[in-house]
C-alpha cells in the first residue's frame, strides 16, 4: 500500500486497479496524509473562498437523488431577478470574495443571452464568475464566456453509462460529455466531479470516475456523498460513505496535484467535522452559500444542508495552519494572468475580507466578547467582525445600530488615518453609529466602557 502512495506521490499516475486497491484498503488515512502533503506542495496552505448563489431552483431535469427534480412537486419554486442576483453579487463583492458562483437547475428562461448580461455587469466589480447551471449548447457556452464567464461547474456525477442514464432520466451521458469537453475547448476553466454512494455503484466505476477527471484535464473536482432526500426516488437508500468519498477526493488530489477541490457542503453535512477534514486531506476551496435566506431554504438539493460561520471557519482554518487567499484562485494561482495583478479598486475590499477573517482577536477583544456574547448585556445581542458593505466591524448592536471598535494605537499613519476616516463616514453613513474605545480601557476601565455604551443606548432611545 506504501508503495502506491509513493507512486501516487511522485508520478501522480495510478493504474485503475491501484486506485480500486486504495479505494477498498481498510484504513485510509496514510492516503488523507499523503494528499494533505501533494496539496501543500502545490497549491500551499491558502484556501480560496467562492461566494455560491444559488439564483434559480426551477430545473427541467429529473436526477433522481435531488430534491429539485421537476416531478418534486413540494418545493417552492424561485427565480431571482437580474436586479437580485446583482445585488447578491455586489454584497459578495463587498464582503471581499474574488468568485461569484452562480448557480440554478436547468432554467431555461435564463437564456444564454440574459445570462450574458448579468455576467458582464457582474464582471465590472472584479471578480471571477463561475457559473454552474447545466447543460447546453456549444454556442450557449460561447456567449456566456464571451460574455466573460471564467469557469464551469458541471459534474459527471458518475461515469458508469449504465447509471447515469439510470439516474438522469431522459439525460444522454455522451452529451453531458461533450458538453465537459465544449467547456474545455472554450477556454472555461471546468470543474466537474461524482456522487459517491448513488445505488448499485461500483468502486471500479468510482476509479474510472478518478481516470476521467484526469482524462478531461479537469481544472476544478467537487465531490460529495451523497445525502439521501426524502421526497425522490431514493427515499430508502442509504447516504452515501463519508470516508469512501473523502478516499475519492484525495486520490484524485494525488493524481492532479495542482488543481481546485472543494471541501464540499456535502462532506459537511454528514459530517460535523467534515469540511475540516476534506481541507485536511487534500481540499483546499471552500464555497460558503451567500443566497439570501429566503431563497437558500427552498434550494434543498437535499436536507439539512450545512452552513458556514465565518468568524467560526476562519478560527478553524488559522487552528490547522492555513489561510484565505486573497487572490481569485485560478489553477495553479501562478500562471493565470487574472490572478496576478488584482485592481486597485479590488485590493483593498480583498485584503480587508482575508486580513478580517484570518484576525485572531486581541486580548481586549476577547475580554470584551466574552463579556457581551449570548445577550450577556442589557440582554442586547452582539455580534462580532460584522460586514458592512465592503468594511468588517470588532462589534455590532443591529438592533441598536452600534459599532463598537477597540483600537490598539496603531491608526498612526497619514494613509491609515485616511482609510480609517472614509471608513467612518461609510459606517456613519449607513446609520450606524460608531464607539471606540482604546485597548487601555478595555484593560483597565471596562466599568467606564459599559457606562458610555448605556449612555449612548439610552441618549438614542
Ligand atoms: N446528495 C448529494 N449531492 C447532491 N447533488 C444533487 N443532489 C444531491 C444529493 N441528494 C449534487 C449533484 C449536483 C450538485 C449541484 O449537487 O452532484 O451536481
Ligand atoms: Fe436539476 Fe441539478 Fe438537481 Fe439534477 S442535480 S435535478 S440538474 S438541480
């Protein structure tokens, strides 16, 4: 077993029955370790945030494991507007992400065209726009990376024809492959991936999946198990195995040590633990969901889907020694031209979301959290490194439109005095109303502290 890892390891080549072999062996986690070491090699200990929305749950297809299935008479469906998706998109691009996911069942209402329009518009706040919207014709696809889409996600979801067509009702597995290989020969930097756990699946038919991806020269590969759905067909199957998937996942890090893989919501959703460990086996992208509440609910692919805290992710990624990147994140991150030279305008609002979600919190932060977190407060619920449009705040009242900053003395220069002032004004100009207090108060007047904020609380009632 040693020995195909090395191999796995310095020639990033498997023959189809070593990758059945790591598959079925009893213990993976020499393969996990290996594809955590091929990872960091590679592509480094940065991971790549992709801000996911997911615009329409409208789907012409029939996949029998989603919940989205058209014959899934108990959802309710939504299309978001041009304007809603805009705005989404702008709230993405404030917050600091580099990559807007964009993705819905097959809807065909978004023609290519309109897709078109939204793409560019979307296009002018810099960042890289991923679509992941199904099936379509090679000139569909040209619009829309004329229209300046950088990526793709469509997965195979299993290579084993037989299946497929099985689980996609009506579908053509040769079309689903010419569209992979349209993607590509576009220009599109193309992600696709399997299910692992659909019934009557094979391990063999899971490493001819691995040999795809690198057949295809895949760019991107999100793997998930799969979560059984209550109102599909495969009602009483079971989930699919979260260590087979994870074993998927790292083999295929093995094999194209330099591409993008998803720590995927799937894994997370199985798994407590689960996003973690994909990070720690080989992942290194994480696509937190940024549709708005109302929407995100009825888009269940499958139930409970996980969500992410940012303030808990970014502990959890400086606890395993790693960080969020600042760049867009395209493979390799070293020869994409996109990647090399960010805008002006998109530095700032980038450096700001990584410097924000990687802060640890000073001594007095944490003094001042643990005294208001949980409503702790004149029962007042407090949250902390709250965005607001493209700036993080230490704390925030919503309901009491308070900022609270805790500043350590270190705002001295012209330039930072000057970003702190355009700072304030936005804040301000948002409605909110702004204290700060030195570290030194914090130390050693906190009473003084919680007097002035009552004060204000009650000067603004
Ligand atoms: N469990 C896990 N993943 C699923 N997907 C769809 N339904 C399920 C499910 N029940 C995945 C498919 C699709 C992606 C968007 O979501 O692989 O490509
Ligand atoms: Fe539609 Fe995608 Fe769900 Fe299939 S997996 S039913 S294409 S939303």
């Amino acid at each position: 077993m040693i020995d195909i890892i090395n191999k796995a390891k310095s020639e990033h080549d498997l023959t189809k029955d070593e990758i059945i072999f790591l598959l079925s062996c009893e213990d993976g986690s020499l393969i996990f370790k290996a594809a955590d070491e091929i990872r960091k090699q590679y592509v480094g200990d940065e991971v790549h945030l992709r801000a996911l929305i997911e615009f329409s749950n409208i789907c012409r297809c029939n996949c029998v494991y989603c919940g989205l299935r058209s014959q899934n008479r108990d959802v309710e469906r939504y299309r978001l507007s041009k304007k809603q998706i805009l705005e989404s998109a702008q709230k993405a691009a404030d917050f600091g992400y580099k990559t807007i996911v964009l993705q819905s069942g097959e809807d065909v209402f978004f023609t290519a065209d309109y897709l078109a329009e939204i793409i560019k518009e979307i296009k002018n706040l810099d960042v890289a726009v991923t679509l992941s919207i199904g099936e379509r014709t090679f000139e569909e696809y040209k619009i829309l990376k004329d229209a300046g889409a950088d990526r793709f996600l469509l997965r195979i979801e299993t290579t084993d024809k037989k299946l497929y067509e099985k689980c996609h009702p009506n579908a053509n597995f040769e079309n689903r492959v010419r569209c992979l290989r349209d993607l590509k020969k576009l220009g599109f930097e193309t992600g696709t991936g399997c299910l692992v756990g659909l019934p009557e699946q094979t391990i063999e038919s899971l490493a001819d999946d691995i040999l795809f991806f690198k057949d295809l020269d895949a760019d991107m590969i999100g793997i998930g198990p799969l979560i059984v759905h209550p109102h599909t067909p495969l009602k009483d199957k079971p989930n699919g195995n979260f260590d087979l998937a994870l074993r998927v996942m790292s083999l295929t890090r093995l094999l194209m040590p330099d591409i993008n893989i998803p720590a995927t919501t799937a894994m997370e959703t199985l798994n407590p633990q689960g996003r973690i460990i994909a990070l720690q086996s080989g992942a290194n992208v994480v696509m937190p969901n940024l549709t708005d509440n109302d929407a995100r609910i009825k888009y269940e692919i499958y139930p409970n889907k996980a969500g992410i805290n940012y303030t808990e992710l970014s502990e959890k990624l400086s606890q395993i020694g790693r960080t969020i990147s600042c760049t867009k994140g395209f493979r390799g991150n070293k020869n994409s031209p996109l990647s090399l030279n960010p805008s002006p305008a998109g530095r700032g609002k980038n450096v700001n979301l990584a410097r924000t979600l990687r802060k640890n919190m000073t001594p007095q932060e944490t003094k001042f959290w643990n005294l208001v977190r949980n409503n702790q407060f004149q029962n007042i619920k407090f949250k902390r490194q709250y965005p607001i449009g493209p700036y993080i705040v230490d704390f925030i009242a919503i309901q009491h439109m308070l900022v609270v900053e805790l500043d350590g003395g270190g705002h001295n220069t012209d330039s930072q005095q000057k970003y702190d002032i355009e700072r304030a004004k936005y804040i301000t100009s948002r409605g909110f109303k702004i204290l700060r207090f030195w570290n030194n108060d914090i130390d050693n007047n906190i009473e003084g502290v919680f007097e002035t904020i009552s004060q204000t609380l009650r000067d603004s009632n």
